[in-house]
C-alpha cells in the first residue's frame, strides 16, 4: 500500500549532506513523495 504524501504546501530548497547520496535521495522521493526540479553537480567535490 502507498504511503499517502504529506501535506505540505511547498518546500523551499534542501540540502543534503549524506555519506550515501543515493539512499537519501531514494528516500526523499520515494518515501516521501519529493521532486527533484535541479540538480547541482560539483566537480572540484567530486558530489551532487
């Protein structure tokens, strides 16, 4: 059964700081119901 989404109205921006990248932003889409509208790769970070 699908989690229902949360009521939230709207978010402004996150920033995630994780040591799997991966994981977090499967969770924040898939869990709960996130969207990605841009993504910011750093290349002298080697991270998104």
């Amino acid at each position: 059964m699908p989690t229902p989404p949360l009521p939230l109205s709207g978010v402004h921006h996150v920033a995630l700081i994780t040591a799997d990248y991966s994981r977090a932003k499967r969770f924040y889409l898939d869990v709960l119901g996130a969207e990605v509208l841009n993504e910011s790769y750093r290349v002298e970070r080697d991270s998104y």
